[in-house]
C-alpha cells in the first residue's frame, strides 16, 4: 500500500495517467477471435491494473475507469452488472462488451438481452459467445438447428464493431421495437467464427448435413433452387450493406456451405476488406484427434480447396472491395495449391499478392 505522502501520491494527476496508460493491454478476447471458441476467452493472467488499483484510494479513482473501458457479463447475471454498472457511475466508461451466453436447455436466456444492456451501455465493440440457436435468435434470424448431432459444435462466435465514441446513457435510444442485435446500432465491422465442422465428416454422406448457423440462413435464398426466403427483420439486406469489414472462420466447412455464406458475403455490397480463415491454426490438433474416427484424412482438405476457388469467385464479385486476407497460407501442405487456386481465379482481375496472404486491387 502506498502510504500517504509518499512519492507516487504526490505526483500529478497528469502523471499518474500517464503511468496507468503504460499498464493497458488489449483484451484478450479480441486476440483470440479466430480461435476455438470457449467460455474461457477472456481470461488473462495479466492484472496489473487491478493490482495498481490496490494501491491508494487515488489510485483506485484513476485506475477504476479504465478498468472498466472493457467489461465482460454473463447474461445470467445481467441484473446485478445493472445495478453495479449504474450505482459505480461506470456506463459512460465502456467502450467494448464481451457477453457470455451459456445457455442450456434448464436456462434459457432472452434473446433480447441487448434491448436492456444497450439501454444504459453504448460500446463501440460487442463481442457475443454462444450456442449457434442463441445467436441466431439475438440476430432475428432463427437457424434450423436439425443436424446439431452431427457438428457438435456449442459455442459460436460473433464481434460487431463501429465507429464513433460512446454516448451517456440518457442519450441513447429505446430499443424496444428493435428486432436485431444488428440494428441496435450502425455496426460497420462484423467477425464470426463458426467453430469447425470436423465431426461431420464422420458420418456417411457429411456434405448432406447442414451447419447450424446464422450465415446459413441469410445465404440461403441466393442458393439456385432453393424456395427458401431470407429470415427477419426484414430490413437484413440494408444493415448487410453497412457492413465494410467481414471476417469469417470455420474450421474445414463443407464447399458447399462455404458457398452459401458467400452468398450472404455478397449481399454485403459495401463491403471493403475481407478475412477468410478455414484451417485450423498451426498450434490446435483437432484434425489429428477427429482422424481417430471414420473419416477419411483427404475430404476436409479436398472440401477447403474448393472452398476457396468459390472465394476468389466471390472476391471478384464484390465491387466496393479492396482487400482480401487468408489466414491458410501457414499450412505448408496446402499453401501452393491455395495460391495457385486463387492465381488462377483472381490474378488477372486486378489483385496484387503481398506473398504473405494479403491481396489488394489495383
């Protein structure tokens, strides 16, 4: 404990935030967007903030709101953060939200969760883990979730980020007529990992089964054939069209889904710069673990490959974009063929490779 008198309390105020700005990291979250997602994201062993706000009551005025600048809560205790958000004076503070959705089948959560936090809350970035189902109905559009079995996949990920500053609670906007997470707020930058479809392929037939995903159904109705229509709200083509920024990762999707998020990629016209990450990252084995079972080691490869022929398809058919990014080219295996695949699709249409898996247009 710094006692009173001592040299740190009687620096300026001027100082000591300047010290404290030495002590901020970014959240570990927003590091790990392309990773396996998990309830654990936003842990760190990194508390030197809190520590420093351990120190003196001086101390713990000036360090508290930056602490607080980004907050994490789990929505089963969304009342309580309520009133510790509101009794501390913190809301004006929060400039990102991590939001913890562990929902089970005894513990349902309300989709419209986000009606309430962005009542007395207006960060910048929102960032939400949880069940593909949950995700799908805090965007207004529900999935069909008939092949869950097959994917076993429990948590998916989804990051919307804009610009601006956040405003003070009693400026901000009644969102009870609002029917999606998406026009809560002009979000211009959307990432969504959709975990990995490995288990699939140990079934008979896996390239039958669909995805449990909220990129599904918004693709859906481009698919030749299909009868289906977009899901609510209605308004989705225009909030897709906000969007400049997309970010997707799966772990080796089946081509033809890759296709039908392309199709939800493509309404997305305004779109600037996009991020395509379908291998796993060079320090997670999950394709040693699944080839333990029946699959055949060659099909999720094959299936990634097509995938991104399909890409380079997709990259050429949005107009406003200027940068494509593939987060595979670390698999040595696979990194020619990837480059000749995308070669041959967009390398005379204007793309320029920085040769380490960035593209930009002339």
């Amino acid at each position: 404990m710094s006692a009173p008198g001592s040299p740190l309390e009687l620096l300026p105020n001027e100082l000591l935030d300047q010290i404290i700005s030495y002590l901020i990291t970014e959240p570990p979250s927003f590091g790990h967007l392309n990773h396996v997602p998990s309830l654990q994201l936003t842990e760190s062993t990194t508390k030197d903030l809190k520590h420093l706000e351990l120190c003196s009551l001086r101390l713990f005025q000036l360090v508290r709101p930056q602490l607080f600048t980004h907050v994490r809560l789990n929505l089963h205790n969304e009342p309580d953060f309520h009133s510790f958000m509101i009794n501390s004076n913190l809301c004006q503070h929060v400039t990102s939200l991590v939001v913890i959705a562990d929902e089970t089948p005894d513990r349902w959560i309300d989709p419209f969760w986000w009606r309430r936090v962005l009542r007395y809350l207006d960060p910048l970035r929102v960032l939400v883990i949880g069940p593909p189902v949950f995700i799908g109905n805090t965007l207004a559009s529900p999935i069909n979730d008939g092949h869950h079995w097959a994917f076993d996949m429990p948590l998916h990920i989804l990051f919307l980020e804009r610009e601006g500053k956040p405003r003070n609670p009693s400026q901000l906007p009644d969102l009870e007529n609002c029917t999606s997470l998406l026009a809560s707020r002009t979000w211009t930058s959307m990432t969504f990992n959709e975990s990995s479809s490995l288990k699939a392929y140990n079934h008979y037939e896996y390239f039958l089964s669909s995805v449990p995903s909220v990129l599904a159904e918004w693709g859906t109705s481009g698919v030749r054939g299909s009868t289906r229509s977009l899901q609510h709200p209605i308004d989705l083509p225009n909030l897709l069209r906000r969007l400049t920024y997309f970010s997707y990762t799966a772990v080796f999707p089946f081509y033809n889904h890759s296709q039908i998020v392309l199709d939800a990629i493509v309404r997305m016209r305004c779109l600037q710069r996009l991020d395509v990450q379908l291998a796993p990252l060079q320090d997670n084995h999950i394709t040693e673990l699944e080839q333990r079972g029946s699959m055949d080691p060659n099909d999720p490869w094959m299936e990634l490959a097509t995938s991104y022929s399909l890409i380079g398809y997709t990259v050429n058919r949005l107009p406003c974009l200027k940068e494509f990014r593939s987060g595979d080219l670390h698999v040595k295996a696979i990194r020619q063929d990837l480059l000749a695949v995308l070669g041959d699709v967009i390398g005379e249409e204007g793309w320029v490779h920085d040769g380490r898996g960035v593209w930009r247009r002339n």
